[in-house]
C-alpha cells in the first residue's frame, strides 16, 4: 500500500458497495485496485454479485415507489441538487485526490475541469428544472389536452474509467434531478472518488436509496444490473463493444438506453486558420486527461501547404511536455491507466510502422526513477500516416497517441475526416467563413468544435453519430430521457356518449 501522506483521511482501503444509505460489509470476488504512477495496489474492491445487485435495484425502487421522493416539489429538490453541488466543492482536494489515486491523470486537470464539472452538474440541473414546463393544446374544440411530463423510475447509471467522477456525474444529476432513483456502476479499476462521491451526496442530505452504487467487472455486476427486471432506463458510457451487448440485452426488456460510446475525431487544420492557436488546441486536444478521452483530436488533418511546419512544431513542443508525478501541479502528462492499457497503446507504435507511417516522437514507455519507475508512463506519441486507412486512423487507441494526415483539397478534408466508423466529435480549424459553414455541415459528428477546443455546453446535446453511440446527454435531451410523457385530455364541457346496448 502507499505511503499514509498521499491517502486521504476518510480511505478505506476495502471498497464495497452503498446500498440504501448503509455501507455493505466485506464480501465477495476481490479485485484488485492500483495507483497507475507506481504500480502499487492501494485498495481491494469486492464485487457486488446478482444477490447484492438485487439488493441495490430494490433499495432504488423503494425509494421511488415508497416515498414522497419523485413528488417533491421543484423547489424542495434544487435545495437538495445545490446542497450537493456545495458539498462537492468543499470536498474536492479530496475527490481529486482519491482520482488521482485511481486514474494517475493530474491533480490540477483533476481539480480544475473534472470535480469543477461534477459540481456544476447539479447546479446546472437545480438550475435547468426551475424552467421546465408541460404543454397544453386546444385546438380541438371542446377540449384541453395537458402534456405532462414524470419521472421514469430507476436508472442503471454505468460510468467508465476515465473520467469517473465528471462523467457519472452527469448522470446522477440529471437523473435524480427529474425525480427518479438510480443504482451506480464505476468502472472497476476506478471505485476510489465516486464511492466518496456517493457517501457525499447522503451527507448533502439526499434521502437513503435515491442513488445506490455497486461495484465490479461488467461481466459480473454490470450484466445483472443491465438484465434487472426492476430496471427502468440505462445509460452507459464506455466502448463500442460494450455497447452494442447492453443495447441487445435493452432491446430485449423494451429498456431505452442512452449509449456515449468511442472516438476517433478529426482534428482539421486549414491553412485560413490561426495557426498558433490551432497547435495549442491540438496538443490540448490528445494529451490532456492523458490521452483517455473519447473526444480525444486523435486524427490531425493537415492542409499540406502549413503541414511541414505544424509538424515541426508540434514534434518539438510534445517533446517538452512534462511527464511524472500526476500529484503534482506541474504534470501535464501522468501513466496511463493501466498496464494492460499502457501496452496497447504502445502496441500501435509497431503496428504504425509496419503500416509505413512514420513514428515522429514517443512511441515508447517513459523512464522515470524512484517510486515511479514502475507506473504505467509512456512517451508522448505522434506518428505521420500513409492513409486514412492505417489502422492508427481507424482504431481508437484511447492514449496519448495522435495520427497526422494531409490533404490538398476541401472534399479531401472531409472526405477523411468522415471515413470512419465514428462520430462523436469534429474539430475545425479555419478564419474563412465559407469554410466554417460548409464543413459544420458535411462533418458526420454529433458535435463540431469550430476556432475552439473540448468546450460542453450543458443545454446543448452531446452525443454521436454512427458507433459512437445512441441518444444524447444536455438539458433537454436528459429530460426527454428521464422523463415520461403523460397526455390528459379534458373536455371543456359536459360531453354526450353515444348509448349502445339500449333495446326499445
């Protein structure tokens, strides 16, 4: 275990599930649970198998069937969502801290976008159910039809490894914000913040059994959650072939489910734009979070006049990122999150080359010393691709790893940019507004970065085309999903029914 000085005060080192309010006692499949700077195993998770999973489902159905819970009035529940967004912020050195212990990314990207973002989920969610409204139509005469809408029951929140905390979050929030119940699943390397995550939201005064969480592998605890029958909705966000099982196992329940799956998004460089800009969004883009990010700018396609100078300077500026210890304000670039994970990644290297790419930079484990040497570090990695077709422009290798391309022409551009099995995001590069206009037309994403960067807008939808995935998460779009639609006709007067059955 590590040294007393990095772990919070409240660790436990024993990770179990909280169900109905009540931490469960050890039990079940050990696994596991690793700093990636060190390699060190810093906890134990015990699996929550179908008898604990049962137990979850019915703690959330309980708290929604049983109490005043989906009734509370708007008012009483924007307390409870804003008190939550409070309590985050007080206690997010320690969020970040149990994250960093989790997920190596760093303490300042941690503190400063992912617990940041958690906390503005529930503000933005206290905030957006003060707006909402039902509709009323009566345009057919004699009658009022009202349009309200309630909540759907219990949610099976499964949130991936990472980025826990912000992206489960959002979940959470705009679940409970519309008055249902959920059981939470983290990934399984990554239980630390979000089940202090959880034990804060009761301590913000969120009533027993509204959020649950379990622990464990998918195969175990997240098959039997998916397959509840008590289960009324499921958003998973994680990989594509993941996805596709939960979607089939819905399909057969008639469960709707939202599914935020991979990435392999184009990062687009025109020679109209502003250059300068463009390579810190670029470098932004693949190395922030470690290279862990589904909306990662993995492709960058290059207008072939300004390529050879991007490159460079792109080459020249990864070569200076600064790698080690993720606790430490000055890291931009922390291990990876496993070991497992390191060496995929490191596998495309060799899979590039073989292809005929060039390897640029990296594409190597990095060497620290001391107590890092044997965390999970890789060198930042750039190769130049022959083709769009290299499997490092068509696999999403989810790490610090970018492919660059270039182009000649407009429909080249965007030619590449959507020949992919993807389309969660595009990112666009140019200061010639017919540029602009005609690419945030043809890119084939469910978003479109234009002149900016890795910018959510919470009201807006995100979401993607093609395999990376079905619905969308923002305001709207997490209503429409958390909430019913209910159609009450009234008649505006006493009505007369035709009388059948009557003999003379």
């Amino acid at each position: 275990m590590l040294m007393n000085s990095l772990l919070p005060n409240a660790f436990s080192s024993d990770v179990t599930s909280l169900i109905g309010g009540e931490i469960r006692p050890v039990s079940g499949h050990e696994i596991p649970v690793f700093y990636p700077a060190t390699g060190q195993q810093i906890a134990t998770l015990h699996e929550a198998d179908e008898t604990e999973i049962d137990l979850a489902v019915k703690a959330a159905r309980r708290a929604f069937d049983k109490t005043d819970w989906p009734r509370l009035s708007v008012e009483k529940r924007q307390d409870i969502l804003l008190k939550i967004h409070d309590t985050i912020v007080a206690h997010a050195d320690e969020l970040a801290r149990l994250e960093c212990l989790n997920l190596g990314v760093s303490m300042r990207e941690l503190r400063e976008r992912h617990v940041k973002r958690a906390a503005y989920n529930f503000r933005f969610f206290a905030e957006y159910i003060s707006q909402t409204k039902g509709d009323v139509y009566d345009q057919t005469p004699g009658y009022r039809s009202l349009v309200v809408r309630e909540p759907v029951g219990v949610a099976a929140l499964i949130a991936p490894w990472n980025a826990p905390t912000a992206l489960a979050s959002m979940k959470v929030a705009a679940c409970i914000a519309f008055g249902n119940t959920c059981v939470l699943k983290p990934s399984e390397q990554t239980p630390l913040a979000l089940r202090r995550f959880v034990e804060l939201l009761h301590e913000a005064g969120l009533p027993d059994g509204v959020v649950n969480i379990v622990n464990g592998r998918g195969a175990m605890t997240g098959e039997a959650l998916v397959n509840h029958p008590g289960i009324d909705r499921i958003s998973f966000t994680g990989g594509t072939t993941t996805g596709r099982r939960i979607m089939s196992q819905a399909g057969l329940r008639l469960k709707p489910c939202t599914l935020e799956l991979g990435g392999k998004s184009a990062n687009i460089v025109f020679a109209s734009a502003d250059l300068d800009r463009a390579l810190d969004a670029a470098l932004v883009s693949i190395y922030s979070n470690n290279g862990q990010q589904c909306l990662a700018g993995s492709r960058i396609l290059l207008e072939r006049s300004i390529a050879d100078d991007f490159i460079g300077k792109f080459v020249e500026r990864a070569g200076k990122i600064r790698i080690g210890d993720p606790m430490l304000d000055e890291t931009e670039l922390g291990p990876l999150a496993s070991a497992a994970h390191r060496d995929r990644v490191l596998s495309f290297a060799d899979i590039a080359t073989s292809e005929g790419a060039e390897l640029l930079i990296g594409g190597k484990a990095a060497s620290l010393s001391g107590d890092l040497s044997g965390g999970y570090f890789i060198e930042p990695t750039a190769v130049l691709a022959k083709s769009n077709s290299a499997k490092v422009c068509q696999d999403e290798i989810f790490g610090p790893f970018a492919a660059f391309l270039t182009f000649d022409t407009y429909d080249e551009a965007i030619g590449m940019a959507n020949d992919t099995q993807f389309g969660l995001v595009s990112y666009l590069w140019s200061d010639h507004l017919p540029t602009v206009e005609a690419a945030s037309r043809d890119l084939k994403s469910g978003v479109v970065w234009v002149n900016t960067t890795m910018t959510r807008e919470l009201r807006a939808p995100f979401g993607g085309y093609k395999d990376s995935g079905i619905g969308r998460e923002g305001g709207q779009s997490s209503e429409q999903f958390y909430a019913e639609v209910k159609t009450v006709t009234i008649p505006t007067k006493p009505i007369t029914v035709k009388k059948i059955g009557i003999t003379d």
